[in-house]
C-alpha cells in the first residue's frame, strides 16, 4: 500500500469518527463545562454572591447581632442618612482620601528604582528579591516591628533623627497629626517591591530600537526618558496607579494591628469603621449600610478604569 | 565579560539602598537575639555581643507550635484546593465550549472586585448558621475560591492552541483526559506560581482568623502573633523573636521560589 494510500485511509476513518462525534458534541461539551466550572461556580455563589445580596438587604433593616433575626425591622434609608451625618465615618472617607497618597509615591520611587536597577546593575535578581521581601511579609509581624521602630522616645527611627539633630522628632503613631503619615510611610515600605517588578516588566518590552533612533537623533538620556519611557509606561502607569488606589480602600489589617484607627480616630479607613460598627458595635444593619456606599465608590472607580484606560493610555 | 566600572560604582551604591530598605527585617532579628536591656541601646548594636537564642525558646514554649500547625494545616489544604479549583475552572472557561461561558466568566471576575469585609457580615452569619464559624474547615473555604487564580490560569490556558484540544478529541479523548495529560502538564509552571502566591496569602491571611476563629487552639500563627505581642507587652526581644518565626518560612520559600514568584507577579500583574 503506497503512503497516500494510508493518509487516505485515515482521513476517512477520522472523518466517520467525527461525524459520529459531533452529533452529541455540543450536549457533552456542555455537561463538561458544568463539570469543570462547578466547584468555582457553587463556591463563588454561596460566599460571595449570596452575601452581597444579602449585605444589601441587612443595609436597610436596624439589626443587630445579638438580636435574633425575628426581631430584624425595616427602616429604609435610615442607615443612610445617619451615615452622611456620621462625622466618624466623614473622618474615615477623609482618611482614605489621604491614603491614597501612598500610591504615587511608591509608584515614583518604585519607576525610579526599576529604571536603575533595568539597566545599571549587576545581580539585578538579588535586587528583586530585597525590594520584593516586605510584600510577601505578614502584616502582622511588619506592623508590630514599625510600632518599636517608630517608637517615640526609644524607637531607632527617633534615635537617629535626634542623633541628626532633630530635637523634637515626630510623636509618629501616638501622634494623631503623625499617625496616618506613619502608616503611609509603612504601605510604601511594603507595596514597592510590587510596583518595581512591574514597572521591570514593562521596561523589558520596550523596544531597544527606539532608544536607538532616539541617539541617532542626539537624544540625551532625559529626552529619551520623557519621550519614549514616560508615554511607553502609560499603560504600566495607569494598571499600578488603579490596583493601588482599590487596594488603599482595602487597607485593613495594617491598621487593625498598628492603629485600631487611633489616635483618637486618626487612621480610621472605610473598611476599619466597618469592622467596628459590623464586630465591636454589633450594629450589622449600620455596617452593612457601610459596604454598600464601600462598594458604590469601588466600582466607580473600577468605571473610571474602563473608560479611562480607552482615554488616556494611547500610544 | 568586561567589568563595566560605572555599573560597579552604581551596583554598590544600589546595595547600600537595598540594605537600608530591609533594615527593618535586619533590626527585628537583631533585636530578637539581645537580651531585653539592649533592644532599645543606641547607638545600635546590629550584632548583639552574645546571641541570645533563649528568646526563641521562650517565645516557642507557649502556644507557637500549635499555631504553627494550625497555619501550616490551613495554608496546605486552601491552597491545594483553591489550586485545583482555579485550574478546573480556569480550563471549563477557556477550552470547553458552551452557552454563555463567557457571561458567566465575567460575573464570576466581577466579584473579585468586592472588598472581602465588605461580606463579613453576611459570610459571618452564614457560617454560624451551617457550624462553620470557628472551625478550620470554615477558614478553609473561606479562601479556596479565589477568582484570581481562575483569571490568572485562564490566560494561560488559551495560549495553548485550539488544534491540540481538537485533535485530541479526535483520537477519542474526553476533556478529563484532555485536561490532564495535555492542558495541565503545559501550564504546570503558571500553576505553581499561583500555588506559591496562595500559599503567601493565606499564611499571611490575618482577617480571615481575626474573626472566623475564636477558640485559642485553632489559632493561626497571624493570629497568635498578635495576641502573643499583646500578651507580653514590654517583652520586646521576645516579641521579636515571634515575628521573625511568623515571617522566615515563607521568606525562605521565597527565596527558593523567587523566579516562579516574580515571574508571575509580572506576568500577570497580579495583587492580592
């Protein structure tokens, strides 16, 4: 039998077998995506879906844990329109507000780094993996560190300010004008390693040749800088400056463990007051009012994401 | 190879700011290892004249190695499980085809956008009413169906090329078949960085113990660190002995597994 012979043949066998497949394709395709989506799909739906759902509807009624939910009432927007008076809550928006100035400064001092450390350094690993370290940390043991570093008559960080000749260093987080300033200082710390891979990442796809018509051109390196490497990390600039600014709302655990949103109400965020009201308080109703204006504002931003993104990143 | 001067010079500048940003972490084992006097003596002795390991004894004799159990329990199992899922949900959404895949893939990813306290309430009663709360086994679902893992996964999953799965149909293989002698084994390396990044964040997961676990012996070391630095209050060498514990091991597997870790990271762009 010639070699074509052979191709032939099979040709025709795979085409019955096909046939035969493709009658019941589209059933079995189905039932083995059900299969294969399920677990994510049931998991997804009980503890997220179904409590999102369920925190909307807490959000308008004035329950409380201890009580049982027999005793839950409808009030309708009350929860609301106490929360827009509560200047607790003002505080913690005005807080949030201000945490965000964590991330610009991590994302300069993180381009700064990763632009260095691209190009002009030997064991550019070595480097990744310092910058990278407190990110994988738990913020558990990070925060309790800072709280003796930032100590304020004994703490290193005070030592040496007043070996500079500071005389009266910051009180830092006994101080309520300090407090937040320390843990922006802190989120910095911890959120640089992130923006520095990423920023590494992008600078890696940008084409060499552009940097090489620009010399040709006598571009100096501040030229280039601002001409090619600026508007080439738009895109870069634009995903860090977003995840960043979400995550900054989700800043929980670094003020529980340092703070408790103290001094006074100093570093209280969104989600802090939150926890307090829904765990401390007991006002479930009232927390729940607090998710709900938590994820209005999230996704507001996630929708200047998507029109942002089409608007301002272009290259 | 010709040793590039400038980029010496830079190279051990670079050094000295990379040594000053983990002085933290040099200063916490420093401070582990002195005795309680010197914690606070300046100017800083970075290397205590004697290393006084009996911190650690100290620090381990209480509950740390329950704690320790608790986390590596948890952290094993979430993470195996929250692996297994990501990758069987990633595959269904990106080489199975049926109606309305995509709508749903994207209500799913929609979630992911919803603060975890935002659903504490909610998640916190539905977990006393099915006896979840304050049980491992709660903590464990709790963060096994991360949406995250199946985002990252998926996109590895369509770089395989459709023709494979196609021609492995042919030959009479189902997608089980297919999933598991073909489409895993060629995004095995994109699985261990998620596996690896679960790991991190469910050892590091402080809310989730914080407040679904209540009873001292299910512990998580997240959480007994806390209480233990509450505990001793002014025992800083000790406290810092606890903090070192709770940190090392996963810097070490860090270490190890940096390449998959920072790859990752930068591939996907992804964020806790």
């Amino acid at each position: 039998m010639s070699k074509s012979n052979i191709e032939v043949a099979q040709i025709q066998r795979s085409s019955v077998k096909e046939k035969k497949y493709s009658m019941n394709i589209a059933k079995k395709e189905k039932w083995a995506g059900i299969f294969f989506i399920a677990p994510q799909l049931i998991g997804t739906s009980i503890l997220v879906i179904l409590p999102i759902f369920a925190t909307f509807f807490i959000s308008f009624t004035d329950w409380t844990f201890i009580q049982g939910l027999g005793n839950m009432n409808f009030i309708g927007l009350e929860n609301y329109e106490k929360l827009l008076k509560d200047e607790r809550f003002i505080q913690s928006i005005v807080n949030n507000i201000w945490l965000i100035a964590s991330v610009p400064i991590t994302m300069i001092l993180a381009l700064f780094l990763a632009i260095i450390i691209n190009k002009n350094v030997y064991f550019k690993s070595f480097f990744k993996v310092v910058y990278f370290m407190p990110y994988i940390s738990s913020i558990v043991a990070v925060a309790i560190v800072f709280q003796l570093l930032f100590h304020p008559s004994y703490g290193p960080i005070n030592e040496f300010l007043m070996m500079l000749g500071i005389e009266n260093p910051p009180r830092w987080l006994a101080d309520s004008n300090w407090a937040l300033v320390s843990v922006i200082i802190i989120s910095v710390w911890t959120s640089i390693g992130f923006s520095l891979i990423i920023y590494l990442a992008a600078l890696q796809n940008i084409s060499i040749e552009l940097y090489e018509a620009a010399e040709i051109d006598g571009a100096t390196a501040w030229d280039k800088f601002i001409h090619i490497t600026v508007p080439m990390l738009a895109p870069t600039n634009f995903f860090l400056l977003i995840t960043g600014v979400i995550g900054s709302f989700k800043a929980f655990e670094l003020i529980v463990v340092l703070t408790d949103g103290g001094p006074g109400y100093s570093t209280s965020v969104i989600v802090y007051y939150l926890y307090e009201q829904a765990f401390e308080n007991l006002r479930s109703g009232y927390a729940s009012a607090i998710s709900i204006l938590l994820l209005i504002l999230l996704l507001a931003i996630t929708l200047i994401q998507w029109f942002g993104q089409k608007k301002w990143v272009n290259y | 190879m010709k040793l590039n001067i400038r980029k010496l010079l830079t190279t051990i500048l670079m050094l000295a700011v990379g040594v000053a940003f983990i002085l933290p972490f040099i200063w916490m084992i420093s401070a582990s290892l002195k005795p309680e006097s010197e914690v606070f003596a300046y100017p800083i002795q970075w290397i205590p004249e004697e290393l006084k390991w009996s911190n650690y004894k100290t620090a381990w004799s209480d509950g740390f190695p329950l704690y320790y159990w608790n986390s590596i329990k948890v952290t094993v199992i979430t993470t195996l499980i929250s692996a297994t899922v990501s990758t069987m949900s990633a595959y269904g959404f990106s080489k199975i085809h049926f109606k309305s895949r995509d709508l749903i893939f994207i209500l799913v990813l929609a979630t992911f956008m919803i603060p975890a306290q935002a659903i504490l309430v909610p998640q916190f009663l539905l977990f006393k009413y099915l006896n979840l709360f304050d049980t491992h086994v709660g903590l464990i679902l709790l963060n096994s169906f991360s949406v995250l893992g199946t985002f990252m996964l998926r996109q590895f999953f369509m770089g395989i090329h459709d023709d494979y799965i196609a021609s492995a149909k042919i030959d009479g293989a189902g997608h089980l078949r297919i999933f598991s002698q073909i489409a895993v084994p060629l995004v095995l390396p994109a699985i261990s960085t998620y596996f690896i990044l679960r790991f991190i964040w469910t050892w590091n997961d402080y809310q989730g113990p914080l407040i679904f676990i209540r009873s001292d012996h299910l512990y998580t070391i997240q959480v007994g660190i806390d209480k233990f630095s509450n505990e001793s209050g002014e025992l800083y060498s000790l406290i810092m002995a606890g903090a070192v514990s709770a940190i090392l091991p996963l810097l070490i597997i860090f270490i190890i597994g940096q390449r998959y870790v920072l790859e990752g990271i930068a591939l996907g762009g992804v964020k806790g």
